[in-house]
C-alpha cells in the first residue's frame, strides 16, 4: 500500500513537471510571437506618425505625442515639450507642409510585459540622412510617444568641418553652463 502511495506520487510529481514545462514552453513561443506582433504594430504606428508630418495631419501627428512626452531635435537647445513642439509647429502644419521624412530602416525593441518599446530608425529628410530614435508606451490599449530624439548624421571623415561650423554657436550656447 505505501508502494503504491510513492509511486502514486512520484507519477503525480512527473506529470506537474512536464505540465510546467509544457506550460513555459508556450508561454515562450507566446511572448515570441506577442513581441512580433508589437513590433509589427509599433512599425505600423511610426509609419503613420511621419506620414501624419508629411501630410501636415497635425492632429494626427501630435496626438501620437504622450501629453508628457519631450522632442528633442537636431540644435542642442531643442529640447521640445508637446506643447512647446506642437506651438512651434503649428504654422508649418497649417501651410500644409510640415516635414517628410521617409524610413530606410528601423529596429525595435519590446519589454518583456509588451507595454514599452524603444527604436532607433534611419531616415531620408530634407537634411539629409538623419537618426531617429525614441520610447513609446502602451496606454489605454494605445502607443504614445514618450520621447522622440532626431539627429543629423556626419560621417567620421567630415567631422572635425562640422565641428569647425558650430564652434561659434557652441561657445555662445555653452556660456549657459558650467562644466
């Protein structure tokens, strides 16, 4: 009888185990495929986002923007509130042209809950070929832009022309600080 008992239970443990197992195997192939979805979703976002810009859709374009998100362009003293950004943008929307930024490439990435992703994307922009990079949040079923951060390229060879160009505007914004 306790034979039987033991055996009973180790049979029992087993089961458990490959029920575990089993289980987080799914669970696995689960987040896998829910992580592809995401990025397939955000990918989908972005796209409209810049095609939102590039229609002058300001609704369109800053309601992808969180209310607390920040834009951070290409001169070092633009660090855009929504509100600041949307201020500052408005004319160029109501004119009917905005920017047009086109996406060569784009790599996103998931959290492991699926509710945050960053991404860093190259662009084709009137300046040139640009770096976009940023983090959306999922809130209430829907992304939003947490911060957006754009960046002109310079490739390595043209560096030190670049930095000859913005020595001028850099001593001026740098009295602003000590360091």
């Amino acid at each position: 009888m306790l034979y039987s008992k033991v055996i009973i239970m180790k049979i029992t443990l087993i089961l458990i185990a490959l029920f575990t197992f089993t289980n987080c195997g799914k669970m696995l192939i689960n987040r896998q495929t829910d992580s592809v979805a995401i990025k397939k979703e955000v990918d989908t976002f972005l796209v409209n986002w810049h095609k939102a810009a590039s229609d002058a859709n300001f609704d369109a374009y800053f309601n992808a923007l969180d209310s607390s998100s920040f834009y951070i362009g290409t001169a070092a003293e633009e660090i855009w509130t929504k509100k600041d950004f949307s201020a500052f943008s408005k004319p160029y929307f109501d004119k009917g042209k905005a920017w047009d930024f086109k996406t060569l490439e784009r790599n996103i990435q998931v959290n492991n809950i699926g509710n945050f992703v960053w991404f860093n994307e190259l662009l084709h922009t009137w300046m040139g070929t640009c770096r976009g990079s940023g983090v959306l949040e999922k809130v209430n079923n829907n992304w939003v832009i947490k911060q957006y951060v754009l960046s002109v390229t310079i490739p390595n060879n043209d560096i030190q022309a670049v930095i000859k160009a913005k020595q001028k505007n850099d001593s001026i914004f740098l009295k602003n600080y000590k360091y």
